[in-house]
C-alpha cells in the first residue's frame, strides 16, 4: 500500500520554457499592471483554454444535434431560389418599410 501522506504536504512545481516573445509579453503585461505575477499569466492562459474547450463542446454538441435532426429528415433544402426569397426579406425588413416607432 501506498502511502500518501508526505504527497500533501509536497509542493508540486512544473517547469516550463517560453518564447522569446512570450516572456517579453508577460512583462510587459506585469509592467502595465495587466497582471501582477508570472504566475498570473499562467492562470489566465489556462483559464481561457478551459473556455475555448467548453465553447467548442458545445459547438461540436449543437453541429451532432443539427446532424441527428437532418437524419431525422427535419432539415430544410437550401436552394438559390430560397436564398434569394430570404434575402429579399431581410431587404425588405432592413428597407425602413415595418419600422415601428
């Protein structure tokens, strides 16, 4: 049996390399007050790649479900003469005709 005990009071630590480039972009963000640590960056780049992956499940969730409803036959044909009857309805629409004020 393993014991765990020592494992939490361990610091885990990673290492990591930047570019160039990147570096120069994290002080600079430290020098204008954007962030107040190396360590912030970090937490900020981790954040924002936890929301692009959620954005895309959820998107690649709604392109499955828009598949299953065209299997289902609950699509509609898109044809040049649909297109042309939407776009004149959005002209219409944008024209000033049905304003309400």
């Amino acid at each position: 049996m393993l014991d765990t005990r020592f494992l939490r009071s361990y610091a885990w630590c990673m290492e990591f390399q930047l570019t160039p480039d990147q570096e120069a972009f994290v002080r600079q963000a430290i020098a204008s007050g954007l962030l107040r640590r190396e360590e912030d960056a970090v937490k900020e780049a981790l954040s924002l790649s936890e929301e692009r992956e959620r954005t895309l499940a959820e998107f690649r969730a709604t392109v499955e479900e828009s598949e299953a409803s065209l299997a289902r036959g609950e699509g509609r044909a898109i044809t040049e003469e649909s297109l042309q009857q939407l776009a004149g309805g959005a002209a219409f629409e944008f024209s000033g005709a049905n304003r309400q004020f």
